[in-house]
C-alpha cells in the first residue's frame, strides 16, 4: 500500500483525474482518495516514485 500526502485535490474531477493516471500504468491498482485529508492511498504493483510521479503530471503537488 502506496500512501502520499497530495495538495491541490479538491473535487471529484480530481479524483478521477488521479484515479485514472494510477490505473493507466495499473489497471489492477485499488485506489483511494480522500479529498479532506488530501491523501492518495493506492495499492498497486508500481514503485512508489511512479505514482507520485503520475499524480504529479495530473497538475498536483506531492509531498516528499
């Protein structure tokens, strides 16, 4: 389980947006997304660098 700390999500476009990016590069990738908390939870096969770099490339900021 990936957990990364994301600013900038604010509605549902966003978490299709990040949805989508994940599941692109795994389209077995559970994903979580709680907009309050502003946390992306994935469980995916992807190195954690790769998701943070996808959701990253969907405009938002991903914190170290």
């Amino acid at each position: 389980m990936i957990e990364l700390k994301v600013a900038g999500m604010t509605c549902q476009h966003c978490v299709r947006a990040v949805t989508q990016a994940i599941q692109g590069e795994d389209p077995q990738a559970a994903v979580q997304v709680d907009l309050v908390a502003g946390i992306v939870r994935a469980e995916t096969r992807l190195p954690r660098e790769k998701v943070a770099a996808l959701v990253a490339e969907e405009g938002y900021q991903v914190a170290a």
